[in-house]
C-alpha cells in the first residue's frame, strides 16, 4: 500500500514538473519574442531601449508624450515607458533595469498614481513577475506582491499566468493593428463628450510607506544618475480642490529640489473636452498641444540654468 | 486563514498529519486546536465572542435535554440570546447610524464600531439547530464539551457553512480518524474543482462585474446585462467553489460534510432552485422557520377559502413571505436585501398560486412535461428570473437597483469589454463550468470525476490543476459570503 502511495505521488510530481517546466519554458520563449503589445513594450523598456529621453508613469504617460515633438526638437532619442493601470512599483523596477544598462539624459516622471494602500496597486506587480527571474534588481520589488511570491515563483508558468493571449497577440503581431505604438507611445484618437465634473472631496488617509519609499527612491536614483528629472501631473478633465496625493508628492520632490509640473488645473485642457479621449486621458489632439506644452519647459528650464552660469 | 491562501495549503496537510498521528480520543482536541489557530488567523480579536457561546451555549443545551416541563422557557432563554448576539454584530451598522445621531455628530475613532466578526452568522445557526433539536428531541445533548466546541469551530465549515445538523456531524468527532489513501485522494479532487470555481471562474468574473456595478451609472443596458449574468456565475463560483475546498478538506481529515449546491441553474422552478441553493441553509429556512410558520397559520386559519382563494395558498403565500423576508434581511441591512428575499418569497407564491393554470395549458397546447424544449424553456426562465433577484443582491442599494433594471430594459448600447483578455478568459471559465455541470446533470458521472480510464482521469484532474495555474487569478480577494 505505502509503495502503491509513494509511487503515485512521484508520478504525479514529476508529471506536474515537467508539465510546468515544458509549457513554462514555452511561454517565456514566446514572451520574449513578442514584437508588440504591452509585455513587449515592457521588455524593451527594461532591456533594450538606450533612449536618451525617457517618459516613466501609467496610462497618462502611454498616451500624452509623442516622441517625435521631443526627437525632433531636442535632437536625441526618445522612449516611451508609461504601461496602463501600473503604478511607481513599475515604474521604480523599470528605472532600476535601466540604470543597470545605461544612464538617460532626461526622465519625465508623469506622476498619476496614489498613495494609499490598496490591493490593486500590489496586483499590479503580476506584469513584472516575467523579469522575476531575469533581472535581480527588481525582485525585492515584485516580492512586495505577498509573502509567498518566491514560493509562486518555483512554478515555471505562473509569471506567465493569464499572459496566454497577450503572447498569442504579441507574436502574431496583431497588436501593432489593433492599437500601434510608437516608441512606447499609443495614440487615442476618440473625444470626450460630457461636461466636466469635480472630483469628490478627499478623505485624509494613511499613506502606504511602502508606496512613498518608492516613489522616493525613484526621484533619487534618477537624479543620482545624474540625468535632468521633471515630474508632471498630467492634465485631468475633472476638477480638483485637494489632492493629498500632491501633497505628498510634492514635499519629496520639493526635498530633493526635482521641478514639478502641475497641469491638472490647467485652462488649456480644462475648458476643451475634445482634447480627451476620456476623462483621465488626451486624445491625440490634446497629447500634442501637452507635448508641446512640455517640451516648452524643459527648454525653459535649461536657459535658466543656462543664463544662471 | 483563507482557503485561497498559500497558508492553507500548508496547514491543512500539517493539521491532517498530526490529526493522524493524534490517539483517537484526543483527536477533538487537536482539531479545536488548529480550528482556534485557522480563526486566529484571520480575526483574532473576535475569538472571544465564540469562545464565550461555545460554554454558554453547551449549558442551555444541558438544560434543554434536561429541563422537562422547562424545556421551552430555557430554549427561549436560549434562541433570545443567540439572537441578539447575531444582531448585535450584524445590524451594528444601524446602532452605529443610531449612535452617530444621538451625538449628532459621526465618531472618527473606529475602535467602537462594531464589525460583524467572519462566519458568526453560521455559527449561530449551527448552535440554533444544535438547540432546536434539542427541543424537539431528536437527539441527546452533548455532554462532552470539548466535542461540542469541536463541532461547532471546525475549521473547513467554520466560516461560510456548511451549516451541519448536529444529528449527523457530532458523532464524527468520536470517531477514530485515520489515513485513508482513497479518501484522501477523493478530497483533493473535489478541492481541486472548488479551487477551479474560485480562482478561474468566480475571480475571473469579479474583474468586469466590480468594474461594472462599481460604476453602474456610467454603463448602459447591454452591458449591465452581461455582467448581471457574469455576477450569476461569479456568486455561484465563489460560494460553491468554497463549499467545495471545505467539503474536501473535511474529507481529507476524515470528516463528511454536506454539499450545499446541486447544480443550481439546472432548476427547472424557483422551488427547484431553492432545493440546489445553499442547500444546508434553505433546508434550515425550510425546517425551522417555514414549516413551523406553516403550522402556525394553518392553526390560525380554520376556514377552507379566503377571498374565494384556497387557504392552502393563503398560508404558502404568508409562510414564504415571512420566510424570504428574513432571508433577506439575515443578508444585510439594505433595503435591497429585504426586495430580494420578498422577490423570492413572490416568485414562489406565484408559481405555487398559478400551478393549475399552468398544468391547463400545458394540457391545451399539448405540451409534455418531459419535452426536452419544455425543460430548455423553464431552466432559462428560472435563471432569468434568479438573474433579475441577483440585480437587488449586488447593488449597493435599492435606489441603485431600480437604477439597473431600469436601465437592462430600456438602455441598449455597445457593450463594454474592459480588458478583452479578463472578458474571454471569463466566458471560458463560464464555458467550462457549465459544460462540467451539464455532464453531471444529464449523465451518471459524479463529483469527483471517475472512469474507467486511469490515464482519462489523471488528464482531466491535471488539465484542471494547469488551468488553474495558467489563467487562475491568484490576487482575488475573499470569499463573497464572508460577509453574511
């Protein structure tokens, strides 16, 4: 009996392990040769792109930086890394791949994320899961999803799990048809067509340590890399009084003397909803004007310093 | 602890070994010891509230087994406190509305609201049972009080049910609990389905339907529709797939439990739905409240016909409007969970008032009982009809409610997909539940899938281990019931 018992259970371990290995391994093979679609902007961004110019953020960020305004005007290249629905977790794990490679000349950090300590943020962490075992410096990042992530992480499938039609997509290259990137760039094309609301007032709430640490560490490793660091809050077809995510934001940003940029309560987009595709994001339309807008203070800020010599 | 933990998958074989190795007559004392453990972990503050009716309780028992011409004044001593325990912790919402307007102002420290502590509900229902049958005599009270707090905090069904007659359960924590390779295997398979109906299904389906419900005002008809049908499935999912890790866990350790769903959406009535739904409780609704409310009426209402209408219907009617009523309100203190239980308690009285008419014409257009298409016809409406309750179940009140149906009637539009890969990984999982449950439906295969092909049997249980890994979704949240 105790030997029929062993038996099976060998069986169906190592059944499950070579299982898990073969497809795993499959799905990594194929996700890294995606040529489209979100994991592979993510893969270029964390080990390919050698981007002079580098936009950091969410879906604000995919959508407001068209890279040729900037390519053109600044005469260096530019790469696009905002990733819709991620927060600074990935964004601090993609600035550390890239450090690793290379030093930028300029970060654009499009700060729209939040404070507070909600799961979804740590849900988030599941699109780094792939880099788990690849890039060392990310991990304490993507352990920060729970307790039992390295335990997860023995499976050779599980970094890809729900990943099976985003790598279908990403090698058939259907994703350049269906929504095309340029350089990390995805243009929105559509107009917002409700009046503007405000937004509901804030309640004060404990901020996530975890959350502030990173986004601290972000705004100093980039500046430590001794590239010029902006942190923009995109323009929102909402209208805010308080915003204690700004607050926070601002005093780190303040303390580490990183200009920011607020367009949130900018006029320009405030009175035009067609700009917007929706009410967080701006249609190709809004997204030159705000590039331009950008590009526009960055300049500035260089001849001030300049003048300042 | 929750089930869907990584923790639990290390308990449960470490409380199993050691239940094992355990001599039998202390085994009581290990299982109340992991089950203390598994609430510990979850909310150990509210420990306290258990461990005070555990001995509270076994005492009225004694009393009620013992008590002769007093047995109904100390059961009613008995039902009265375990009531306003429940209500205490489950309506603290009004009492904290209560408190807030006596001091005209809301308090901001949380230390004083009232929270109702996770599976309180069922454990007073367990005691309820336990007490009722006391009462009635169908079984001794248990004089073991270790036995008896083991039945009562036993981990797998502590939290979310099933609710257990004590009748059938506290002698399993007498007997000798020992390794058992087929049993064990059995309770892994059924685990492993009730794994898949958490994690592929129910957390799968809960992405689009919170993201809809969420923000019910900003969607138009179509697209509430189908998350009120994703919603059907995601409840389902979630509350059977639960029943399943806690019958299987049960089994592992030696224990059976009852099943609580019966292929639901394969009702061909609303009473036929009942009957596969939450099974342990609407039986409990059926024997402790409906029938004795039943009983009452047909006491109070001598008369053959009321109003020219059988009295027979009179007391149905009543009986599943109290009944329903409370059902609902045991769900929360919304007004829409009092429409819900009342919704029901109508569909019933409805059906149980018109059944005449339907037989009259299912005579006059010559249409078969047993027709296959008659049979398709009452299982759709029956969902259809489940579907619009679930509607004043998942909205976060009545306002909202009317809101959406009012809206699945009159608004059409595009349907909004959210994230594609979440939508067809959704009707996947729908997909395959449906299939499973159709197989068990309408042929002899039952849970947990045998055949007479070895390799055919580990294929399915692998595929459905692969499935899991491969589009599980492992940040999903609690399960839905916890909070009843």
């Amino acid at each position: 009996m105790i030997k029929k018992i062993i038996i099976n259970i060998a069986i169906v371990g190592v059944v499950v392990f070579v299982l898990d290995f073969a497809i795993g391994r499959t799905l990594r093979y194929f996700y890294f040769k995606e040529s489209s679609g979100q994991g592979y902007r993510s893969t270029f961004a964390m080990e390919k792109t050698e981007a002079a110019i580098l936009v950091f953020g969410s879906s604000p960020a995919a959508h407001h930086y068209i890279p040729e305004i900037f390519e053109h005007s600044l005469k260096m290249n530019f790469y696009n890394t905002g990733k819709d629905g991620e927060g600074t977790f990935y964004q601090l794990a993609v600035l550390r791949s890239v450090l690793k490679r290379y030093k930028p000349k300029i970060i654009i950090f499009d700060w729209s994320g939040t404070f507070l300590k909600d799961k979804f943020s740590y849900d988030g962490l599941s699109s780094l899961l792939p880099y788990y075992r690849t890039h060392p410096e990310i991990r304490d990042i993507v352990e920060f999803k729970s307790k039992f992530e390295k335990v997860k992480l023995l499976s050779e499938i599980y970094p890809f799990n729900s990943e099976l039609l985003t790598i279908i997509l990403g090698n058939l290259n259907l994703n350049k048809k269906r929504m095309p990137d340029d350089k990390g760039y995805v243009a929105l094309y559509k107009e917002w067509q409700a009046k503007i609301h405000s937004a509901l007032p804030y309640n004060k709430y404990p901020a996530d340590p975890i959350k502030v640490k990173c986004f601290r560490e972000f705004i100093i490793r980039a500046k430590e890399s001794g590239a010029k660091i902006f942190v923009v809050y995109s323009p929102i077809f909402r209208i805010y009084t308080v915003n204690q995510e700004f607050e926070i934001c601002n005093n780190i940003c303040a303390m580490e003397k990183v200009p920011v940029w607020n367009f949130t309560s900018d006029t320009t987009f405030l009175k035009n909803n067609h700009l917007f595709q929706d009410i967080a994001h701006l249609n190709y339309k809004g997204a030159v004007i705000f590039s331009k807008l950008i590009l526009e203070k960055m300049k500035r800020v260089d001849q001030v310093k300049t003048s300042r010599l | 602890m929750l089930f869907n933990s990584v923790s639990y998958l290390v308990f449960l074989p470490f409380v199993t070994i050691i239940l094992f190795l355990v001599p039998g007559k202390f085994q009581w004392l290990w299982i109340l010891a992991s089950s203390t453990v598994f609430y510990y972990m979850l909310l150990p503050q509210y420990l306290v509230v258990f461990f005070a009716l555990i001995p509270l309780n076994y005492y009225l028992g004694l009393r009620i087994g013992n008590a002769g011409m007093n047995k109904q004044k100390v059961f009613n001593i008995a039902l009265v406190i375990n009531l306003v325990v429940l209500a205490l912790f489950k309506y603290s919402g009004i009492l904290d509305s209560l408190f807030d307007s006596i001091l005209s102002h809301p308090r901001s420290d949380t230390f004083w609201r009232i929270i109702l502590p996770i599976g309180l509900s069922y454990f007073i229902f367990t005691i309820l049972s336990y007490l009722i049958e006391l009462k009635r005599g169908t079984i001794p009270p248990e004089k073991h009080i270790g036995i008896f707090a083991a039945y009562l905090m036993f981990f797998p069904k502590i939290l979310q049910g099933p609710i257990e007659r004590p009748g059938k359960i506290i002698q399993q924590f007498r007997g000798d609990k020992h390794f058992d390779y087929d049993r064990i295997v059995e309770g892994l398979k059924i685990m492993l389905w009730g794994y898949f109906k958490k994690l592929v299904v129910a957390d799968r389906l809960a992405i689009y339907v919170n993201a809809v419900y969420g923000n019910a005002d900003q969607h138009n008809g179509s697209t509430l529709s189908v998350a009120t049908f994703f919603y059907a499935f995601q409840i389902y999912a979630d509350f059977s797939g639960y029943t399943d890790i806690a019958i299987g866990s049960a089994k592992i350790m030696g224990f059976e439990l009852t099943n609580n769903f019966k292929r639901p959406y394969f009702s061909t009535s609303i009473k036929e739905f009942w009957n596969r739904w939450h099974i342990s409780f609407s039986s409990w609704l059926r024997d402790y409240l409906f029938l004795p409310l039943a009983y009452y009426f047909s006491g109070k209402m001598k008369d053959e016909k009321y109003l020219g209408i059988e009295t027979e219907k009179w007391i149905f009617l009543f009986s599943s409007l109290i009944t329903f009523a409370i059902c609902g309100i045991w769900h929360g203190e919304g007004m829409n969970f009092l429409v819900w239980g009342l919704l029901f308690g109508f569909y019933l009285s409805y059906s149980n008032w018109t059944a005449g008419i339907s037989k009259n014409l299912r005579k006059i257009f010559h249409i078969s009982k047993k027709s296959a298409y008659y049979t398709a016809y009452k299982i759709i409406l029956t969902f259809l009809l489940v579907c619009i309750a679930f509607v004043f179940f998942r909205a976060n009140d009545l306002d909202d409610a009317f809101i959406i149906l009012r809206k699945i009637v009159l608004s059409r539009g595009e349907i909004f997909i959210g994230e594609w890969q979440q939508f067809i990984f959704g009707i996947c999982g729908i997909i395959i539940l449906i299939a499973a449950e159709a197989i068990q439906e309408f042929s002899k295969v039952t849970l947990p899938y045998k055949s007479r092909f070895w390799l055919k049997e580990q294929f399915v249980y692998l595929s459905l281990l692969f499935l899991i890994i491969f589009i599980g979704v492992f940040d999903g949240g609690q399960f839905i019931y916890f909070k009843f």
